[in-house]
C-alpha cells in the first residue's frame, strides 16, 4: 500500500468517529434546551449535578473500551478467531461485573457528589431522579464499552458511527417527547437516555454477529488473557483517575479566582472539548490500525500508520490552530453573550491558539499505546505530567492566577507529550524498525 492510499484509508476510517462525536454535544444541546424551558433554574441544576455524577463514573471505567480495542485490534486476524471471542467475552464478563458493582454503590457515590457540590435540596431532588434512573442501565452502559471497543479494534469505525448516530437521534426525539409531549420534566430526559443506551447495545450485539456468530458460545474464560485484560485495565483505570483528579484541581483553582475566572475557564475549555471532536477520531483510527500490525507483527505496517496518523493529526492540530487564530473572538461570542466574559477572555487568545499545536500529541500518542496495549507507560507518563503542572501551581501559588493557571494546562499537556513520546521513540518504535 503506497503512503497516499494508506492515508486516504487512514482519514476514511477516521472520519466517520468525528462525525459521530459531532452528534454528541448536540444531544447535550437538546437536553439543555429542553430542561432549560422547565419553570425553574434549579431543574437545569439538577440534571447539570446528576449528569456530571453520572457521566464521571462511565469516563472512570473508559479503561474498559480502550483496553479491549488494544487487544480487539491485536487478534484481528483470522487465526486469531477464538482469541477474538475471548477478548470480547472477557471484557463483557468484567462490564456487566462492574456494572452491579455500581449499582451496589450508587446511594454513596450520589451522596458523595452531592457533598461536593454543595447544592441546594431542590437541586438535589432532581438530580436524584435524574442519576438514579440513568444508573439503573450502568451495567448496559459499561457493556457498551466493550462492545464499542471490540468493534473499533475491528476496524468497523462506520458500523460504530452508524450505531451511534441512530442512538443520538431517538435519545434527541425521546428526550422531546417523554419530558415535553408527556409532561414527564427531568425522568424523561433520563429515560430517553437509558433508553438510547438499550438500542446501543442491541445495534452493536446485532453488528457483532455479522462478524462471529453466536460468539457467546464459543466463549470459554481463558486464565491468561483475562489477567492481561485485568492489568491493562487497572492500568487504564488509574491512568483516568489522575487525569480526571488533575482536571478536578485545574477547575478547583479556577473557582478560587472568583466567579469571573471561573465562567471565563468554562468557556475556554470548550475550545479543548472541540479540538477532542477531531483529535479522538484520528485516536481511534491509530488504535485499530497499530494494534492490528503490532498483532501481525508487521514492521513495515506499522511504521506506515506511524507516519500517516502523524500527518494527518499534525495537519488537522494546524487547521484548528488557524481557525481559532483567526475567529477566536467569533467563536467566544457564540459560546457567551456576557459581555464582561467576551471581553476579559480575550486576553487568553495565545494559550488556545496554541492548545491544538500541543494536545494533539497527546491524543495520537494515547491512540498508539492503546493500540499497542502499552498501558503501564500512559499510566506513568501521566503520574509524572500532572506532578510536573501541580508542581507549576505550587511554585506560583502566592500569585496564582488565570494566566498561570493555563500555562500549567498547557505544561501538563506537553508534558504528556514528550514523556510519552520519548518513551515510545526509546522503547517501542525501535523495535519496528530493523
């Protein structure tokens, strides 16, 4: 395969996960609009808190998607059919596991949101709705993962996208009719996305069967490979948590500036969850491709997806770079119409201009490791970047402030890329390259 066409197959499989995250702020959209109708501010409060709780716990267990698209990726070969089946039964055994776990938890992990966000009790009452019936599909959520994963590792990015699309449209037409035509307020904007979830499952066991029929019957736990997936996982798991526990810190300080800074960040880091919609559908193209010649042992393959992913990561992170140059106060003003935020925002123009420039190597880098079940190192690379921009907090601490605050963003982001792409260049590619 020629670089030219192994590029045009790299974006064709690409493109269709970005097209798919596009779907996903929209639903988010919907359901703003929707709640923000209802005749009370605290209604919108309490599907913002229930949410949040909610979402956080599902991203903590994204270890389980990633962990299988490596090892999806990795036994796609024919040969490899029953390694195939076992991956994907092992990590639908460890969901649905988790699942009832969270179940099991989920009064004390509600309450403990709820203590730290310190709202009030009419907040309160409807977030607790709100989580509760979209935790009563937790184990449906996390066999979702799985299922997503194992079908990305098989390189099936437009079934996945096909999938995801059709669950976003009925969450949106759900959400509209159960909470506006029925009257049902926040249960149904939750039971329209429980319910989404369902046809998520079902559209992806259906698509799975195209591929291995009544895999569930061939099924067998193997002991080695459920370690392997066990350790990837925990390495994943942690590796999320301290992303998760620096972002946490990152939004704490802000807080601490005042109410300014505060709603200024919030704005800002809607430029990073842009940049994600683009940078993660490049991710999971690497994943499957990597994890595929990594699993065939192909040198020449891999250093081939090497240099494509690369191109087309560095040139998309240089489009997101001139478009937020060139239309950041544009783009502020659609996100905000206070006008104290448009203008006190513009001072931060530099930190995003060059957000792309910085993070998309965290994001392919990420993309290679899954692929290449390389977790330990995601893990200690992200340990010692969140130490290197706590360290940049601490430092500064007596005249912390919004500009320093990004600067240690964009530190822990460079951070993760030159740690873990020096340890990639010293460690893994070297073995491609004889």
């Amino acid at each position: 395969m020629t670089f030219y066409h192994a590029t045009r197959y790299f974006i064709a499989l690409a493109l269709p996960m970005i097209v798919s995250n596009i779907f996903l702020p929209l639903v988010g959209l919907v359901d703003t609009a929707i709640v923000g109708h209802l005749p009370g501010s605290h209604y919108l409060a309490g599907v913002a808190l229930g949410s949040i709780i909610i979402t956080q716990l599902i991203w903590v267990c994204g270890f389980l998607r990633m962990a299988v698209t490596g090892l999806s990726a990795q036994s796609s070969a024919p040969e490899q059919k029953q390694e195939s089946i076992s991956v994907l039964g092992n990590g639908a055994l460890l969901a649905l596991l988790l699942g009832v776990l969270l179940w099991f938890l989920s009064p004390f992990l509600f309450q403990m949101g709820v203590y730290f966000s310190g709202s009030n009790t009419q907040v309160v009452a409807i977030a607790e709705d709100y989580f509760f019936i979209r935790i009563s599909v937790a184990p449906v959520s996390l066999l979702n993962l799985v299922l997503i994963g194992w079908l990305l590792g098989r390189q099936q990015h437009k079934n996945v996208m096909k999938i995801q699309i059709i669950a976003n449209l009925l969450n949106m037409l759900l959400s509209v009719f159960l909470a506006i035509g029925l009257a049902m307020e926040t249960a149904g904007v939750a039971i329209a996305t429980a319910l989404s979830e369902c046809l998520v499952l079902l559209m992806s066991l259906f698509t799975i069967a195209k591929f291995e029929a009544q895999w569930w019957r061939r099924f067998y736990i193997a002991k080695k490979s459920l370690q392997r997936l066990l350790r990837l996982n925990r390495d994943v798991f942690f590796r999320n948590l301290c992303l998760q526990i620096f972002l946490g810190i990152f939004t704490y300080l802000g807080l601490q500036q005042g109410q300014l800074t505060a709603a200024t960040n919030a704005v800002l880091m809607q430029f990073f969850v842009l940049i994600a919609l683009g940078l993660d559908g490049v991710a999971y193209a690497a994943e499957a491709l990597l994890g595929e010649a990594s699993g065939k042992n192909s040198k020449s393959k891999f250093r081939l997806w090497i240099k494509v992913s690369l191109l087309v990561s560095s040139v998309l992170a240089i489009c997101y770079t001139l478009v937020f140059a060139l239309g950041f106060r544009f783009i502020t003003h659609l996100l905000t119409d206070i006008t104290e935020v448009q203008e006190y925002i513009q001072q931060f123009k530099i930190y995003i201009v060059f957000l792309p420039l910085v993070a998309h190597w965290c994001f392919l880098l990420d993309g290679w490791y899954v692929g290449l079940t390389q977790a330990r190192a995601m893990l200690l690379t992200m340990l010692l970047s969140a130490g290197v921009a706590v360290s940049w907090y601490a430092l500064h601490f007596l005249s912390l402030n919004a500009d320093i605050l990004w600067q240690g963003f964009l530190l822990f982001l460079l951070a993760r890329g030159i740690l873990l792409g020096g340890h990639f260049y010293y460690r893994l590619y070297h073995r491609y390259h004889a």
